[in-house]
C-alpha cells in the first residue's frame, strides 16, 4: 500500500527537479524528503531514485510510478469531490489564485453573485502572478487558478490541468494626450525612441514589449518597470513613456488622461484561463463559478 502523501511528493520531484524545491514547496527540510522517498522505495521495494554528483533524479521505476501516482491521485480526488457532492449543491471552500486586474474586473462580481446564490459556498480569494497560480493549484494550495498568456508569449499546457478560455481580449497602445491627433493603428516604428513602460512581477510583459518592438524593426526602451496598470496610466499621462495595456487595464478612471490606439502589425491579445485538476472541474464548486465568469464575457 503506497502513502498518498509520499506519492504526491514524487511527483513534485518530478515536477520540480530537486529534493530542496519539494520541501519549499510542502514546507519540509530535504532531510524530511529523503526520509519519505527511502520509506516509499521501502514501500515499493525497488530503487525509484539514483544519485548524480550532489542531486537525485527518478530512476526508470521511478518515472513509472510517477505516472502511476497521477493516476491514483486524481483517482482519490474524484472520489472525494463525489461524495462531497451530494445533492449537486455548491457547498464548502473554494480557494482562487487569480491576478489583480481580473480579481477587480471580472472575479470579484462573480464571486459575490455566486455567493448570493449558494449561500454554502465561500470563496478565498489568493492574488498571485500566472506562475505562482499555477504552481498553487498544482501543489494543492489552491483549487483553480486565473492565468493569463499574451499570443506572442504562449504558455505550454499543464500536464494534468484542465483549461477553460475565460477571456480574449486586445492588448492596446497607451500613449501621452500628444497623439490624440493619431489615426488608428500606430506604427510601433514610430515609437522607437520613446521610454517604455512595463511590467515588474513577471516577464511576460517585458517579452511582449521586445517581440512586438522587434518584428517593426527595433528594441524598445524599457525604462519603467511597474505592476499596476492604473500607475502605469498615469505615468504615460504625465509623458513618462508608453507601454501596451490589454482592454481589461483601461478600466480605471486614468484611462481617461491617455490615448489609446492599436498597435500596427500583427494583431496583439491577451487570453485569460481558468486552471483546475481535472478531478475538481466538474465539481459543483467550480462549475458554480465558472458560470459566474461566463456570464461576464
């Protein structure tokens, strides 16, 4: 009989690569996982990690279980949401790692409209960047993430994760009042020696930026790095530079000190999805939600 805990920990191994980002990830020293993987092996009774120099990595047992573990684990989840399940009404903890712009946007009204209507669900409300969602709802912190990916900075699939497309949206040019008299679409070209404005959490921001700058032909000026589009408004409102904003930033009262075109070339959007196992997606929980954001396309 496997440990069900021992089992998610080989996963994460598998995932994560190093015995140190598992414990970071459970909260537990190296010493601890090692201790769990040598009772596993004992468990097993086959050697299911090998030594190379000062790291570990899964021998051709361990991948197997690995993906056995997968298996067994989505199986125990299923199980659990059935029985929780009963009745088909949402009920119970519902925890969310989402990103801010779409916390104020889209999920906060959706959460209190479901809470309204299935007054035994509450919803937990995490504010974290794409990867840390991600990574939240993989290691079990969380049960769905809102995760976003511009279409010139794709994001690969999740293996074991489910995806439900909740937005697509325009990414758009913020410039200074300046170019009012601009006609629609602005030539990035034109902006090769203007100061930029982008990101700071994350880099899918500042790749857009250089991928977008250089298809027309140049590498942008990153000056300002900032996380917060309503600060990011203002700056370009006070001249301080440009930066691209997706239709979802430009509902702050700021917006209405900038200019906004479109962008010449290639058409820039932004996709926002929902992540969840593939267990919990058709769960009450998360079909009650995700029906909330739908009603907000």
């Amino acid at each position: 009989m496997f440990d069900l805990t021992r089992l998610r920990l080989l996963r994460e191994l598998a995932h994560r690569g190093t015995m140190t980002a598992v414990g970071a990830a459970f909260g537990l020293t190296s010493s601890a996982v090692s201790q769990q993987f040598a009772a596993l092996e004992r468990e097993a009774r086959v050697a299911l990690l090998e030594r190379v120099g000062r790291r570990v990595r899964l021998t051709a047992e361990g991948a197997r279980l690995v993906a056995h573990a997968e298996a067994i684990l989505r199986a125990v989840e299923a199980a659990e949401l059935d029985l929780r399940a009963a009745g088909e009404t949402p009920r119970g903890v519902l925890e969310i790692a989402c990103f801010a712009t779409f916390a104020k946007a889209r999920l906060l009204p959706a959460v209190i409209r479901a809470r309204n209507r299935f007054p035994e669900l509450r919803v937990v409300i995490h504010e974290l960047e794409p990867a840390d969602a991600i990574e939240a709802v993989r290691d079990g912190r969380c049960h769905l993430a809102v995760s976003f990916a511009y279409n010139l900075v794709p994001r690969p699939d999740v293996a074991g994760l489910v995806s439900h497309q909740l937005v697509d949206e325009p990414v758009l040019l913020a410039l200074p009042k300046l170019w009012r008299r601009a006609r629609e679409p602005i030539a990035l070209k034109r902006l090769a020696q203007e100061e930029w404005i982008v990101g700071s959490r994350q880099p899918d921001d500042q790749l857009l930026a250089e991928r977008a700058c250089a298809a027309a032909g140049f590498a942008p000026r990153i000056t300002h790095t900032v996380d917060d589009y309503d600060l990011v408004l203002r700056m370009v409102s006070a001249g301080l530079g440009v930066g691209f904003v997706p239709e979802l930033g430009l509902g702050f009262p700021s917006a209405k000190s900038v200019v906004v075109r479109t962008p010449g070339g290639a058409p820039l959007r932004r996709r926002v999805h929902a992540l969840t196992r593939s267990a919990f997606a058709a769960s009450p929980m998360a079909r009650a939600l995700l029906s909330e954001l739908a009603r907000a396309r």
